[in-house]
C-alpha cells in the first residue's frame, strides 16, 4: 500500500482531518499536526473503517521534525498534501514583525521545508505534492497584507516547483479555496457568520477533497496545477 | 436521460469526438459540428456502444443554428461544451482582416451565441457550461495575435458569465489546454512534429476529457472556474 | 514635426480631445472620430493655441477608412492612439447578438486594423502604439460580459503585438483605466452619479494622459507595456 | 526640502546610487545600505553636485535598524524606496533552509518593516512608498523557487498596502524590472554576460529611475500602482 504525508491536521471535521479520512481509502495516512489528541481522534477513526494511519506530532515550520516525518513514511510515499497555515488579518500599520513572520513561516516556510523534502524523494521516482491555497494567495486586499504575503509566496513557489520537477514525474498542485470552509474551525469559532452564510454559502470539505484527489489521480499525460473552488453564491 | 451538447466536433479521435463518447455514457448527446460525414461516424459509433446520440449540423457562429441546436436539445439539459475555434497563426503585418474576424467569430462570438442560449434555458433549473480554452487564452506572445485575442476574449466572457450566473444553478467552466493535444489532427496534420513530440508529449485526449467531467460533476457547494491541463514534460 | 494620430476622439473635455490637445505641443495632430462638429472645435481650439492639427472623420471599425486616415498621417507618424471603444454593460441572456459584436468591432477590431497599419509603417522605422485599456481588461464581472469580451481581447492583442515587434522598434503600450474619468461624459450623461463621486472620485484626465505621454517617451532601453490608473479612493 | 529614503543601495553606478542621485535634485536623501564606503561615495557625489544627503547604514532585515532610519528621516518625509533584495537562483532539491529563508528576510520582511514604518509616518499626511519588483514578482520558474517566492511575497504585500493606505493618501507602488539592469553589478560580476547582452539587451538605469519619478509624481487623482520595464529586445 503507497503512503499519503497530509500536514496541518486539526479537528476530524475540518480540511485536513477530512483529507486523511479521503486518501486513508488506500494509502497509508501519515496525519500530521501539532495536537497530540486530535491526531489520534483521526487515526482511530480511521482505523476504525478499517484504514491504515498513524499520529504524527510535527511542528510544520521545524526542518528537523519535516525530515524525520518524510523519513518515516520510507519508500513507498505517493502523496504529500502542506495544508498548514491560518488566515493572519490585520492592519500593516498595527502589525508586529513577530506576527508577520509567523505568517510566513507557517504558509511558505513550512511548504518550502515539506516540498523539498518531498521533491528530494520523488524525484525520479514520481509522487504528488499538494497544497492548499486560498483567493488569498492570487491578489493583495486591505486587512490581509500578512496572509496576503505569505500565501502569495506559497503559491509562487509551487508554481516554480512544479515547473523544476515535472520532467522527473513529479506533479506538483496548488488548490485556491475561494471562501468559508463548511467544517467545523468556522462553526465553532464564528458560530454566528457560520449561521449568517448558511450551508449554501461555505464550501464543502468533500467537494475540496475531490479537487486534491482529482489532482492526485490525473495521468502525467495531463497535469494540472491549479484548481479553484467556491460555492455557487460566492462573489468573486 | 439528461441531454449534453457537444459543438466542435471533428474527428472521432478528436477532443470533441471522445467528449461525445465520454458524456454518451449516461447522457443523449448532440454531436455538433460543420461536417456530417464526422458526426455520422461519431453517432453510430456511440449507438454501437448502446449509447444515444444525434448528429446536428451546425455552424457554431450562425445566430439561428444556434438557437435551433438548443431547441433541439429540449427540456433535459444539463451539460453544453463549447469546444470549436482553431489556432490561427500569423504575423499582425500580414493579417487580413478577414482572418482575424473569422478567428473571433468561431473562438468568441460563437462561445458568446453559444453561451447566452445555454443560460437562457439552464437559468433557475440548473445546468453546466464548459469552454475549451488553451494557454493562448492567458496572455499575449509573437505571432498568435488573432489567436490570443479571440481566446482571450472568450475567456473572459466566461468568466463574466460564471460570476452572473452562479446565483441561477448554473456551473460555467473554462479548460486551459496548454500543448498539443495527441489526437487526429496533428497526426494526421503534422505528422513529423507528432512524432518528434512523442505521445509523451502531447496532452492525452482521455485526460483533458477528464478535466471536463471532473467539472461536470462538481456540487455547488463546491464548484471550480478553470482546470489548467499540460504533460509532464511541457515546459510553462 | 512628428505626427500623432489619436482616434476615439469626442468632446473637447474628454480623454480623446485630452491626449490631442497634450501632443499637439510638438506634434501635427489627426484628431479622429466619428463627428465632424466635436473633431473641428478640438482642431480650432489647437491651432489657437498655436498648435497644428486636422479633423479626420473616420469609423475606427472600417478599414479603408482607417488605411486613408495612416495615409494622411505620411512619413512622419511617430504616435498612434487608439481610444475609441465604450462600456457596454448588459446581462448576457438579454444581450442582443449584433450588441456584443458591435462591443467587439468598437473596442477589439478596431484596434487590430489601427495596430496592423501603425506597424505596417513603423516597422524598422520605430515608433510608439498606444491603447486605452479598462479595468474590464483584466477580469470578466457580472453585467460586463460584452465589455470585458472585447476589452480582453485588445489587451491580449496587444500584448501580442508588443512582443512581436519590438525588436523592430516599435513600443506598445496599454493604460488601463480603473474607474470614472472625470470628464464631459459623465458629467453630462450621468450628473447625478458624477457629484455622488466627487471630483476626488474620479480620474483626473490631465493624470491619465501623462500615463500615454510617461510610455511615449521611453527610451527603448526601457520599455513599459502597462501603467494602471486610479484615483486613491478607488476600492480596487 | 523633502526628504527621500533610498535602501538597497551599492554601487554609484547602480539602480540604488542612480535613484539616490536623481531624488536628491530637489530632496535630502538618506542613503541607505550595508556598506559604508559605498554610501558615502554616493553622498560625496550627490554633495558635490550641490545636493543634500547623509549615508546610513542599515540592515534592512532589523527591525531596530529601520526604525532608527525612519527616524533620522524626521517629519518632512515624503519618498520611501525599498531596493533591497537579490536574485537567489538554485534548484529547490538543494536549496538549504537558510538560503530559503534569507531571500526572504530581505526581500519581503525588510520590505515589510520599510513599509510599516513608512505608513506609520504617512498616513493621513501622505506621502509615496515604491518597491522594487522583477520578472520573477509575477510567476514561478524552474531554478528561481527561492527568489520568485520572496518577490511574489513582496509584491502581493506592496498590493494590499497600496489597497489600505491609499484613502489615507500614500500612494504605494512596484515597479517591475524584468531582464537584466545595465549597471556596475553585471558589468563587474558577469562581464562576459554583460558584453553578450551587450548595451541595448540591458535595461538602462536611467530609464528605471524615471519610472520611480514617474510614480512619485503623480497627483492622487491619478495613481499607479504598477509599472513594468524591459529593453526592446527582451523575450516576454
């Protein structure tokens, strides 16, 4: 059974929780994050249905803990899915370097560490390495100038990754979620914009995952690097 | 059984003749295109494959074969692809203005008949609209002029067409073929530059057909704009 | 004295009658457009001033026409703008067919046959092309499905056509205008609108036009293809 | 007189010494960079065409540093250029994590504290912010992984301040440098590849400047936010 890497894992009902289940259909699922418990919530229900997983406490911007994960999913790593990093909103002027730079070490740092890691064992090899981009990563907007920044500088990286190792069969993708994700961070966080967008006005964590597997399973014969994905009422 | 149009058809082993063969799996299709002959041979195949399908006859920049494609199509459908316009090389100096008028007429002015009759009928009930597009379609370059305009404008048609029709139930979707497409007409058109390509090298017909479908399928909770396809040797 | 051709010329107070009016200082100056009375109180207003310059009644969309009006501008053309084209709002399912085409003839054809006769005769010889682009070039929106069509497919022409001959010496340039221009047009056509606006709120014309005279007179040693225009209170 | 802050600044005869030269004609210039018989070469030419300027030196990587620099600057500030930042080329395989993340810190954090600083000064006064892009700003290329990410990263930051800032009157922009500048560092560095590319196939620094001139003078009825560069000969 091939192995799938997915890093920035938090709760079952949430993007990265809900890709583990996805590719656990038949893979090996290395479920990655920095929580201990929520880990462990995923692999035991995945091992539940009757999959294969196993807890990875990795902090996602750690170079030493990136490599040891690659290390431990060995040869047969088919997958790798960089899914961390949060929204960091807020005004330039009141932004303290600190936060800025934690915006990007988790967004791009963290993606450089894990691509190249994934690149440095695929390449010749083949595999698919993924990652998760937002309406962010295109364009710069008022109140978002660190998001802004560090996804902007995730996505152009893949973009250059996916041009540098496609020729030795490496796929490299890059998913622009466009809006509110429909899980459970936004539920449980803004419960009240949750209610005021309804079900209608959040995108379906099953409809991301299939753009990661539609990615994953496309021929080298026709690659993509890009999805978009929004609900049908978001502006845009 | 839902209905789907395809115009732009050409030869079986061509993008529209295998998007003919791909829907006719579980739709009626409208196999459209300038040449009977071609249809004919599409359609039977289909039929021998106990799939349903009818040849339509059409010029995709006539107002009124237009109008009576969709008539035709009734009441049962759900999917139209807009897949005519061909590559129209030349140096601005030497274009006639005949030339780069027809390459608008059938790239852009037939997506926009094409379009606008689709919206018409699928606003309120639902319904998905796909565009072939290619990396002409992004930017400008030397000697694609007529081709880069006409693409361009069709392309961005789209995308004013998908922001304003979203809220009605109606997916519109855009596909960017960057490379050759390994199928009849460069085997048979530029024999030498197929066989210097490699099937390697060209974008596999199956896998740009997937791309469609892959659009097609997608929940409103979670739909995509564009779907960028290329081989993994294609250079971008 | 070099000559400037600057076609899509209405009242005195617009961008048209602008641009003419700012060339006129050390060029003989073709005023084009469609009327004869608005052409001639620019003209008159020129050669008070001391300038030279001449009426050219012409369709920007017809070629013979556009060919006399390059013939009469002779051996000295140094300039050429096209600035005719005019937003063409509109829903897509009401949008007459003769609607988007006249959108396209205006905006997109138009600008291939004044491009295709500028660089006919500044091939080798040098000189400097320039378009008026919108921030409808850039991206298709609901309501702009015509306008951005044809918006897009002159940008992209375009770009085109800056690559393809600038190593002939010819510079190709496009402004793109993000927002009202504070002129006669929607002062008079939408007065309500305009004072809602503010003089703040909208472009300065005088601004506008040192964005085509900043890319005339580049030194070749550094080109620019686009300048974006807006006022700072554009929400862009 | 007004003052101007020019970091990243090396060489007489480079883009830096060349934008420190033109904006000292009628403004007191903080000359800016990490060494200081660079910077006081260029303060003694500056002096000794009768202008103002003082030389600091600054890593435009520290926070402290940057401050300190904004401070001397005092109230009369009104230009801030961030020209710090090298190109970082090399395959993402071999990239090592310190590598990555310094092309970074000097690309997008120093421009980063540049900016905060600059409109923590400017706002509500006014006053313009200019960076400085390249080609590699725009997209991903295979061996540039590192450089486009941090100039992707600076230029989408530059985009969502000039977004947030401009109501408040400072007018960011980013000038896009795309190919090779005609200065003392190819010439020096790379003198093979300078004589092969020869005069006309490097952008003349001049011509840089006057689109940092061009941005700075633009009233606030009329802004840009981008402009690109290139010589006639550039393949784009």
């Amino acid at each position: 059974m091939k192995t799938a890497i997915v890093i920035g894992v938090g709760p079952e009902d949430g993007l990265g929780g809900q890709l583990c289940a996805r590719f656990a259909k038949d893979h090996h699922v290395l479920v990655a994050g920095r929580t201990q418990e929520k880990l462990d919530a995923i692999v035991d229900s995945i091992k539940a249905s009757g999959g294969s997983a196993e807890a990875v406490v990795a902090d996602a911007t750690n170079e030493a803990a990136t490599q040891a994960m690659f290390d431990k999913a060995g040869d047969d790593l088919a997958l790798a899915i960089y899914n961390a990093g949060n929204n960091t909103p807020g005004r330039i002027v009141d932004m303290e370097a600190d936060y800025f730079e934690h915006s990007w070490r988790v967004c791009c740092f963290g993606g450089f560490l894990f691509g190249r890691e994934a690149v440095r064992r695929m390449q010749g090899k083949g595999g698919t390495v993924l990652f998760t981009g937002a309406s962010a990563s295109l364009r710069g907007r008022a109140n978002f100038g660190a998001f802004n920044s560090s996804k902007a500088a995730l996505r152009t990286f893949a973009q250059a990754m996916a041009k540098e190792y496609a020729k030795d069969g490496v796929h490299v993708g890059h998913v622009v979620i466009d809006g509110p994700i429909n899980g459970e961070k936004i539920k449980k966080g803004f419960p009240q914009y949750a209610e005021k967008l309804g079900d209608e006005g959040m995108i379906s964590i099953d409809g991301i995952v299939d753009a990661y597997e539609y990615l994953y399973k496309q021929p080298r014969s026709a690659w993509s690097f890009e999805v978009d994905v929004r609900t049908h009422l978001e502006n845009w």
